[in-house]
C-alpha cells in the first residue's frame, strides 16, 4: 500500500477491532449461549409452520408470503452470522452481523411486532381468519422471541467492530433499507396474489393500490425510524463511544 492509499474498509475493521481498548466486549460464552438459543427458538418456530391451520399459508409462496415469516429468516440469518463470528473472532463477521440487524433485521423485527400486537389488539381479524389464530407458544415465538433476541443482541456493548457496524449506520441508508425491502414484498405479494387468488392477511384484501403504496412507505419509514432509534439507544448505553 503507498502512503497516498486509504485502507480500505475491512483493513479499518481488522484495524479498530485490534486497537481500540476503550468499547467493553461481552462475554463469548453469552454471546455464543444468546446465539444458539436463538436459533433454536427460530428452528423449533419454522418446524410448527407446516402445522398452522391457515388455509393462507397454502398456494405459491407458502409461509413466506407473510412478512413475519420472511423477518425470522432475516433473524436467522443474522444469529447464524453471530454464532459464526463468536466460534471464529473473525472481526469482519461481527462486522457484517452488525451492519445486518441494525439496517435491516431488528428493525424489520420491531415493525412486525409493531403492526402485528397492535392489529392484534384492535381486529386481529385484519390478519389473520378466525377460527385459526396462533397458539400461545408459536406466538411467541413469531412475535415475541425474534425482536426481543435481535434487540438484545444488537443493543449488548460489544466489540470494536460491532461499534463500528453501528456507526456507520446512517438514517439514509436505513430509509433506503427499508423501502426496497417494503416495495420489494409487496411485489412479492402480488405475484403469489396472481396465482393464489388471495393475500396472506385478509386485511389487505380491503385495501387499493394507493392504499398498499401508502403503506409500504409508511412501513418503511417506521423501519428507518426503528433503525436510527436503535443507533441512539447504542450510543446512550456505550455512552457514545461510536467511531467511523
């Protein structure tokens, strides 16, 4: 590398991971231990799905057509990058992990909890039919276990690293997150729409385009919100030891 380089972003990583003292990292035993439970909540959650009586859950797209499906395979995939960064040290994979759960994860996560209890609480039957609600236990563990897991996780004052995953967090990047993810599941639920001949949550079945647009931005929005609420909430616990 010549004197007029900048390292480059993994170099910076490895680098701050090495050097920087000031940021307390968590007990690898509880870090692997929080990991490990947390997938297998998720594996025991994804084995009861072809269990659910929800005739919607039948047709082209299965379970992944609900959103809260596709928000604990996100929780999945990021535990799984946890456990493999805490077997490993590796500082890129906590890196990563990071970077994963708070742009997109955890709050995706939030905002299904979110939509889900309050719905819920309101006219559970927006989302899902009568007569086949969630048992107690899958309930949780769909609505509850994921974002409480995520949120732990992501919050615990970590390595040099994971700080630096969360610095470089920034309200752009997150809203960007969000609304491709949004506009993206939407078009994913009109191509199931298309040869299912119905939506996942029967709420939707009332609602226009224009309605489903407004949704989807206002979806993302919360998520972006979520994203920079947990970045400031990072920053109070670590008391703003941040750095990028």
């Amino acid at each position: 590398m010549t004197a007029t380089q900048a390292p480059s972003r993994p170099q910076c990583i490895e680098t701050r991971a090495r050097s920087t003292t000031s940021t307390p990292t968590p007990s690898r035993g509880l870090s692997t231990l929080l990991h490990a439970a947390g997938l297998l909540s998720f594996a025991a959650t994804f084995l009861w799905l072809p269990h659910t009586t929800n005739p919607l859950h039948r047709g082209v797209g299965g379970p992944f057509q609900f959103l809260t499906v596709i928000a604990l395979s996100m929780a999945t995939v990021t535990f799984a990058l946890g456990l493999a960064a805490d077997i490993t040290q590796r500082s890129r994979l906590v890196y990563t992990k990071t970077r994963l759960s708070a742009l997109v994860a955890t709050p995706l996560a939030l905002l299904v909890a979110m939509l889900y209890w309050s719905n819920r609480a309101a006219a559970a039957g927006l989302l899902i039919p009568r007569g086949h609600e969630v048992p107690f236990v899958p309930d949780l563990g769909l609505h509850v276990v994921p974002v409480v897991a995520l949120t732990t996780d992501l919050l615990w004052p970590g390595s040099a690293a994971a700080a630096y995953g969360m610095a470089a967090v920034r309200g752009r990047d997150a809203l960007a997150h969000g609304t491709g993810l949004m506009f993206a599941y939407w078009v994913w639920l009109e191509y199931c729409f298309s040869h299912n001949g119905w939506y996942p949550y029967p709420g939707l079945e009332k609602m226009s385009k224009t309605d489903m647009f407004v949704a989807c931005l206002a979806s993302a929005c919360l998520m972006a919100g979520n994203a920079v609420g947990l970045k400031k909430l990072y920053m109070k616990i670590s008391k703003g030891k941040l750095e990028v």
